[in-house]
C-alpha cells in the first residue's frame, strides 16, 4: 500500500467514525423533538398540524424594477419582505397550512418588457389579488416597511380595509403579536382603502414591518433573528384570529 493509498484508506476510516457519529446526533435530535420537550405531547401533536386545510396567501410586497421604500443605509423594502415571507412561509407549512406565494424572486407579477409604471403596477396587483380569489384562499397576508419623512416614527403597522370586519380581527391580532415580539410602539391596527384589501373576496392585511426611514429600525429590519420574529409574531396573530387554541 502507497503511502497515497494508505492516506485514503485512513481517511475512509475516519469518514465511517465522523459518519457514525454524525447518524447518533440525528438520532439523538430526531427523537427528542418527536418526544417533545415536556409531558404534554398531546398538545403538541395538535398544534403542529393547526393550519391544515387552510389556504394562506403571503404576498411579499413590491419586486423587480419596484424596490419599494429605501432605507436610511440603503435597504430595500423589497428584499426585507421576500426574506420575512419566506420565513413565514416556513411556519404556515409547519403548520400544515397550503401556502401560495405571490413572488418567489425578485420579480413583480407584471408581464416583461412593459414600461409604462401604471400599467405595471396596476397588472402587478391584480395578479396578486387575482391569486387570492382564484385559490380561495382563507386569507391574504401582504408584507411591507413603512417610511416617513420624519426618522423618529417606528413600530410594526398592519392595515386592513375600512368596513372589513374580519380584516379588522385579522389586522388587530396580529398587530398585537407584532407589538408583543417586536419593538413595542403601541401603534393599533388602522382602516384605510387599498386595491389589495379591497378586491380580494378573502379577509386582507397590510402589515408593514417597521420604518426604514428610521436608522436603528432599519438596522433591526436586517437581522435575521428580527425578521424570524417578525414572521413568528404574524403566524401567531393568525392562529389567534382563527381562535385555534381555545
Ligand atoms: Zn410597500
């Protein structure tokens, strides 16, 4: 045996030990989690598959030549929503919940080669409002950061449309976990009229995560373990709206 081969062979043998090794901690996880932490495994059991047999639309907003609002150091509003989306995304599906997102990339809905801005916009959001209805979905959840002249203003913002009285339930819920989780501004859920929330037949929100126009905000708004709970705090708002675990 070359000293070439005798190096190899060693390392296969190594492989076996850190494979080996590798298969008890996966082992050792998987069986844990299955068990679950405390006695109540029942409950767990259930709330894992809370969501199933809804349909849930996430809508990151803006995309492609759109980037949405820009933050004090640059941050667009369109990246920050797809990574917050997907996220949630992760938590519905935990949830055995069947999730449509309306962009996946960084692409708006719209045809391309089309320049015009208000025909761009106007196909973006039918086609995301068009999804919702189309599906059936039980709800449209549409991600977005705020801005604001002044750098002060801060704290998580959902909107639903004025006369919807599940779109309130729904914005309140989960303005209230976004309040819990995120920095707490004590804003309350508002009323306005949005194309969105307007023309999908499904209740719709519009949750804007915070102010990019707010430096430390903004700062915030980057780190994944913010963006997590930001996601977190949504998925909870709508297990609360849908009052899953009375
Ligand atoms: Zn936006």
């Amino acid at each position: 045996m070359g000293a070439k081969n005798f190096l190899i062979s060693k390392l296969q043998k190594n492989y076996g030990y850190i494979l080996g090794g590798l298969g008890m901690v996966l082992f050792f996880l998987l069986t844990t989690l299955s068990q679950g932490y405390g006695k109540d495994t029942d409950n767990k059991a259930v709330t894992t598959w809370l969501l199933i047999g809804y349909t849930v639309v996430i809508d990151p907003g803006h995309g492609g030549a759109d980037p949405g609002t820009v933050g004090f150091r640059g941050t667009l509003e369109k990246n920050i929503s797809l990574t917050v989306a997907k996220r949630l995304t992760y938590f519905f599906q935990q949830a055995g919940a069947h999730v449509l997102l309306t962009r996946k990339s960084d692409q708006d809905l719209s045809d391309p080669g089309l320049f015009d801005f208000y025909t761009v916009r106007s196909q973006d959001l039918s086609r995301r409002v068009n999804l919702v209805n189309k599906y059936k979905a039980q709800f449209l959840l549409s991600i977005h950061l705020n801005h604001f002249p002044d750098p002060v203003e801060y704290g998580a913002q959902v909107f639903y449309q004025t006369g919807s009285g599940d779109g309130k339930k729904l914005a309140e819920a989960i303005q209230k976990e976004l309040n819990n989780y995120l920095i707490d501004s004590g804003r309350q859920a508002l009323a306005g009229d949005f194309y969105l929330c307007r023309e999908t037949k499904a209740p719709a929100v519009i949750i804007e995560l915070g102010f990019l126009s707010n430096p430390e905000e903004e700062r915030k708004l980057n780190d994944p373990m913010y963006q997590m709970k930001a996601a977190w705090a949504i998925y909870a708002g709508v297990v609360k709206y849908l009052n899953l675990l009375s």
